[in-house]
C-alpha cells in the first residue's frame, strides 16, 4: 500500500478526501460550463446579464454544494434514498395543487428566491430509489415478477405527474433513466423487450386519441411530433423554430462564423437561444469543430463515470454512478438529437450549457453523490 493510500485509509477525512476527489471530473465539468457562460455572453449581446452572471454565480454554488456532498459517506446517501425520492414526489404533488405556471405549463414551486422544478430533482432521487433498492434485493430476485413490479411502480407515478404537467421531455428521461438502472441492476431482457412492445402500442394509442375525447397529449405537443416528421409541411409556423435551428446549424461549417459572429441567433431568428436552443448558436459561431469538442467533454465525462461504476465493489455505489451516467447521457443527446431534427422537440436543455438554475444545481448535486462513491468506495485489501 502506498504512503497515499495509507493516508486516505478505509474511510477517508478531511484533505485526504479533498485529494480522493476525482478532480478531472471537476475539470471537465467547469469546462463544460464555461462553455455555457461564453454561449451565454454571446447570446445576450455581448453582456453577462441577464444571463451569464446568474449562470456562474449557480455553478460556483452547485461546485461548493458537489464537493460538500461528496465528503459525506455514500452510505449516508444510501440510507436516505427512499426519503429523497418520497420527499420529491410529495413535491411534484404540491406542484398540481400550488405549483407557478409559465409558458401554459405548471411545473415549478416559487420560493421566492428561487424557482424549484422537482421534476428535475426527482431524475436524480430515482436513480438513488432505484439504486438502494437494488442493493437490498438479492441478485436471485432481480428478475422475478413480484421484485419488478416496485420498480416500475417507482418509476411510472412520477413519470406520470411529470406527464401531466405538462412536460413530455422530462417523462421521457424518467422512463428511460429508470429503464436504464433496472437494465444495469440484471432485470431479464425479456422485460424490456416486452416494454418496447407496450411502447409501439402506445405511440400508436397515443396518435390515435388526437381529436378524440380522450385526447392523451395537449395540442403543442402533436404539433411538435408532426412538426419533427416533416418540418417543412409547416415551414413558417410549426416547423419554424426546427427549420431555423438547422439553417443556424449548417450556416457554421466546419470552424464556425465566428464569437458573436452569429446571425441566426443575433437577429432573433432562434428560439429559446439561451435555453433548449443553444446548442445551435454554439454551432454557428464555432462550427462542426467546436460542436465536437463540447461533445468530447460530455464523451470524457461519460468515460470518467463508467471506469469509477466499474471499479466501485460497492453495488450502491455502481449502480448510482452508472445510473447517473446514463441520465447525464440521455439530457445531452437528446438536447443534440432535437435541435438537428432527429427527435421531436421536447423541452430538455443541455446539461450545464442552457441557461437554468434547478437544472444545473440538480446536475452537480448529482456528480456529488458520483464523488462520494468514488471517494468512499471500498478498498481491496493487501
């Protein structure tokens, strides 16, 4: 054993844990959110209101806030795990019944400082439910009936209050999220391709009841679906926003007009620019260059999480960081994959780049609990 390793022993404190901390990760993502303030900057003007500035003083919290959770033991987080996850539906609860409504959707709680969205927290208290469950369940059990119907119970209520908010993007990042760890865990092939099934049954369900009394999405919504399979039906009204996002996109090449070069977004013909669209003004201004490389720090910090996931002997401890992993996946390609016309329009930002608060204090909260398995994992002995 070496003299650091004997200086952090089984359970680590103080510098010791500092110096545990997997502080490429950290580098990775202040590089990534760096990217977000520039795009930001840029977006508003050349100013760093109104955007900019809340966006950094957030992340310098949400770094202060990832670095005090992984200094607490994961199994600390482990014991809370089902709190947090009843502790966030009974939010998403409250958000029916008092929740501030913006944009014709109801999804946030005003705290008067702040404005909470616990569909955002309830990503990461799934995967910790989900994860602790898991832990407890004997490896024998993962596939039998009895010990899948909790899970996907854990899934599908919050799943369907975030649905009715209504906010299709984040109820597909909890299906697929949860989907993923039940995946990760050893659940039988055979569930999923039964799911799968139930999916195209669904959609088909779900397109059908358009102008019926049972219509199951709002109007926007089919719009949107629509709008995705052929954008230029409609290229001036509801393929619009789609339409111009690829011109902003294809206008960049390979190295981009330029920092605040872009005209796209600088005259306006951008939606939510600073927000689910901003992937696109990135692509203007840096080009397929600079499109790739925020894509390889996303690639590294993927890479990062699976190598810890896979090191950890602590079954929580993997299945948290994976499932983590796979979240922090899913919030990026499918920003990517609907801003280039490949999927739907669906409302999700890209992670640490979009302007938001919840999102991004959410995100880091969550790289803490990766940190806290990485830092507390268990150690092989000599």
């Amino acid at each position: 054993m070496s003299a650091f390793d004997s200086a952090r022993g089984a359970t680590p404190r103080g510098v010791a844990k500092l110096l545990a901390l997997n502080w490429a990760l950290i580098l990775l993502l202040a590089a990534v959110a760096a990217t977000g303030f520039l795009m930001l900057y840029s977006v508003a003007g050349g100013a760093l209101q109104p955007w900019a500035r809340p966006q950094m003083i957030r992340f310098g919290i949400g770094i202060a806030a990832m670095i005090g959770i992984a200094m607490i033991h994961i199994r600390f987080w482990r014991a809370i795990a089902p709190l947090a996850y009843l502790g966030t539906f009974a939010l998403l609860i409250l958000v029916e019944i008092m929740g501030e409504i913006g944009m014709g959707a109801q999804r946030w709680i005003d705290l008067g400082f702040f404005q909470l969205q616990p569909s955002e927290l309830m990503k990461i208290a799934l995967v910790m439910a989900l994860a602790a469950y898991y832990d407890r369940l004997d490896p024998a059990r993962v596939s039998r009936p009895l010990w899948v119907i909790l899970p996907l119970l854990l899934i599908l209520a919050p799943t369907a209050l975030v649905l009715k908010q209504p906010d299709l993007g984040t109820a597909l990042l909890l299906l697929m999220g949860g989907g993923a760890v039940m995946f990760l865990a050893g659940v039988s092939l055979w569930y999923f391709a039964a799911a799968l099934a139930g999916g195209a049954g669904l959609v088909t369900t779900v397109l059908k009841s358009q102008g019926t009394d049972w219509q199951l999405l709002e109007d926007y919504q089919f719009r949107r679906i629509f709008t995705f399979l052929d954008p230029s039906a409609d290229p001036l009204g509801a393929g619009y926003h789609i339409t111009q996002a690829k011109i902003a996109m294809g206008s960049g090449g390979l190295a981009g007009r330029g920092y605040m070069q872009g005209t796209q977004s600088r005259l306006n013909f951008l939606p939510e620019k600073h927000t689910d669209f901003i992937f696109t003004t990135l692509a203007e201004e840096f080009g397929y260059l600079g499109t790739m490389t925020l894509l390889a720090l996303y690639t590294l910090i993927i890479i990062f999480c699976i190598v810890s996931a896979i090191s950890n002997r602590d079954r929580f401890g993997a299945l948290l960081t994976a499932g983590i992993a796979v979240t922090f996946f899913l919030f990026f390609s499918v920003n990517m994959g609907m801003v280039m016309g490949l999927m739907p329009v669906v409302g999700v930002p890209l992670p640490l780049v979009s302007y938001g608060g919840s999102a991004m204090l959410v995100l880091l909260a969550a790289f803490g609990l990766v940190q806290s398995a990485h830092v507390h994992r268990p150690k092989a002995r000599d």
